[in-house]
C-alpha cells in the first residue's frame, strides 16, 4: 500500500554498474543488427555485410557475386557452370520431352521420370565424386528450377537419389559396393535415404533409436544385422521416395556383442521382408513426389550391407567361441558429421536451385513491367 514509485531514469542510478553495462550494450548489438540487416537487404550492390567497408579499410563499392569478373565468381567458376548448365539443359529437354509439368501426377509415374533421367545419362556418378564433376551436379539442379525446365518434384527426387543415395555409399562404402553401385545406377535402380525417425522432432538425425544387431546365424561363423524399429518414435518418417526405392541407405544404431558402437550405414533391399512403407499421405502439392513413413520389423540384412570404408564388424574365432570385433579405420569410429556429409551438400543444391528459380521469376517480372500497359487520363496522354 505504501510502495514507492520509481521512475526510470531512478531506475538506472537503482541497478548496479554491471547490469546497466549489459543492458546499453544488449541494445547497441540490438540496434546495430537492426540497422545493418536492413542496410544490408537494401544494397542490390553487395552480397557482404556493412561492415566489410569498413574491414577492407575504403569505402569503394564491393563486387557482388554475379558480376562476370569478381573475384567470387572466378572463384566458383560462374562461366563454366552456366555452359554446363546450358548443355545439361538441352539434354534435359530430349531425355523428358515436351509436355506440361504436372506436380501432382501418381508418384509411380513420376518416379519413372528419374529413371529415364538415370538410364539416359543425365548425370554421371562422377558428378558427386570429383569437383569438376559437381559443377555437372550442382547444373543439374538447376536446370530443374528454371522457368524453362520447371520440375520441382523431379529436383528433389533427383538430390534425393544422386546425393544422399549415391553420395552417401559412394563416399562411405568399399570399393566393391561402389562397382554394385554403378551398375545399379546404369540400371536404373532408384534410392532413398532413411534418417530422419517421428520422436527426432526438432534434432532431426541427432536422434537414432532405429537398431542394427549383429546377431549370429545357425552356420558357425556366419551372421546378419537384425534391424528393427524399436518403437513408434523410430520409425523412419518424411522419407522422400519412399516408396519408389529399390534400394535404400539406412542409419541405425550398431549394436555388436552388447555394445553399441553409435549411428552406421547400412545399405537395404527395400523389398527384404519386415519391411513396411506407408505413404505419409496427399499434401497441398507436389504430390508426385512420394513421402513415407518406414519402419523394420527384425528385417535380415546381411553383413556386406554395413557400409565398410571406414569401419567393419570381422567374425572371428577366439578362445572356443565364435566373436564379433568391430574395427575402424583412423583414430575414432566415424562420426555422425562424416556419416550425414551428404546433406550439407542437400542444403547447397537447395539454395542454388532458389537462387536460378528467383533469376526466373526476376526475369519474366522484368519483362511485365517493360511491356506493360500504363493507362493515363487525357490530358496526361
């Protein structure tokens, strides 16, 4: 009843020293983040920061990205991609032929899309597994996102079986699964990629419940990894293609003897018993491209499925018993960054295609406005 009422100014000479530092401080970094990203979104000149002015010391202009001789675009080799671009287009163009787009076709005939792709050599394998060959990868992605060659379904399919699919076995699995790989791509065996589970949420990957067990068979010295979704949170969700695969590449938990040995890869027959896929149902659109949930019921996967180029489960025989040892190449087992390596490579298809598809839409609105009609009265006429 008998408060006393402060206003703010006897607010400040109140708190102490240190606690009105960090607040003038919180909101200079406020104000100046502020100022600088609105800046920054206003300057069609520059890709940089305000800032970058003042750390190279003048105030002349930076070079943005896309003018023909920065230092960035020699750097990313603009000239080269946009020829691989051009002639990846043209291939493009008589491998799918002409006809309308539809986003929403039965996924089954959509996925046959990609498998024409695939079979006519739209990419090679070497598109992801050299850096001259990944200027072909990133082109071809956006070939997808052009005005042009609009296939947004198809872009994703395709990032979906060369990147994470292809990618993934390539950069972690033996030289022998990488010959089985290459004949199955000329094939057209198409692929998906199983890691995301329901109860990740937010840590999508981070959280692997989803089992792999090396469990022994009836032949002395032979065995298997039992793989299973342990529980409703683990069973694989949002898997794009899904349901087309063939084949897939699965990341579970490597259980040996009782241990685990952390999240591995494992190369899958989609059509091996145990399996279940269920379509994850219609969304607003592009529903040619088939999303599904995944789960394992004890699925059978032998022991060559285990992606071996850095790491191994060796049967071996030891003081009268039949073992298992799992070994690894390098001072640690490999870890979660080195085994999901292809989405950082995912995330920057994704950006690039935005990037060509705004060029598009910047292009036609440019051409509106230029041959626009503009209705005046008369006497402004």
């Amino acid at each position: 009843a008998g408060g006393v009422e402060l206003s703010f100014m006897d607010l400040l000479y109140v708190l102490p020293g240190w606690v009105l530092g960090s607040f003038l401080f919180s909101w200079f970094v406020t104000a100046f983040a502020i100022v600088a990203s609105t800046v920054a979104l206003l300057r069609w000149d520059t890709i940089h920061w305000p800032w970058s002015h003042f750390r190279c010391g003048c105030h002349t202009r930076l070079q943005p990205l896309w003018e023909p001789n920065s230092k960035a675009a020699s750097s990313l080799r603009l000239h080269e991609l946009r020829a691989r671009e051009e002639a990846l287009q043209l291939k493009f163009e008589k491998l799918m032929g002409e006809g309308e787009v539809d986003e929403n076709e039965p996924w089954e005939q959509h996925a046959e899309r990609l498998r024409r792709l695939t079979q006519g050599g739209f990419l090679e394998l070497d598109s992801i597994t050299c850096s001259d060959g990944m200027l072909d990868f990133f082109a071809g992605h956006r070939v997808m996102a052009r005005q042009r060659t609009l296939h947004c379904s198809l872009g994703i399919r395709l990032t979906v079986h060369y990147n994470l699919f292809c990618g993934t076995l390539l950069a972690l699995g033996s030289e022998e699964q990488g010959r089985w790989l290459r004949g199955a791509h000329k094939r057209g065996v198409l692929g998906c990629f199983m890691l995301t589970e329901v109860g990740a949420g937010v840590l999508s990957g981070l959280v692997v419940e989803t089992t792999a067990t090396w469990t022994w068979a009836g032949e002395e010295g032979k065995g298997y990894f039992d793989l299973h979704t342990p529980t409703p949170a683990a069973v694989k969700t949002w898997i794009s293609q899904g349901l087309a695969a063939d084949w897939g590449v699965v990341i579970a938990q490597l259980i040996v003897e009782g241990t685990n040995h952390g999240a591995h890869v494992f190369l899958l027959d989609m059509t091996s018993h145990g399996i279940s896929r269920e379509s994850m149902g219609a969304k607003t659109t592009f529903n040619a491209l088939d999303n599904a949930h995944i789960s394992f019921d004890h699925v059978k996967v032998p022991q060559d499925a285990l992606l071996s180029k850095l790491c191994m489960v060796q049967p071996h025989f030891e003081d009268d018993a039949w073992r298992a040892e799992y070994t690894f190449s390098g001072s640690r087992p490999p870890s979660f960054l080195v085994i999901a390596q292809r989405l950082l490579s995912g995330r920057l298809c994704i950006s690039d295609s935005a990037i060509a598809y705004l060029e598009g839409v910047l292009e036609a609105t440019q051409r509106y406005t230029e041959e626009r009609m503009v209705w005046v009265d008369k006497e402004r006429k």
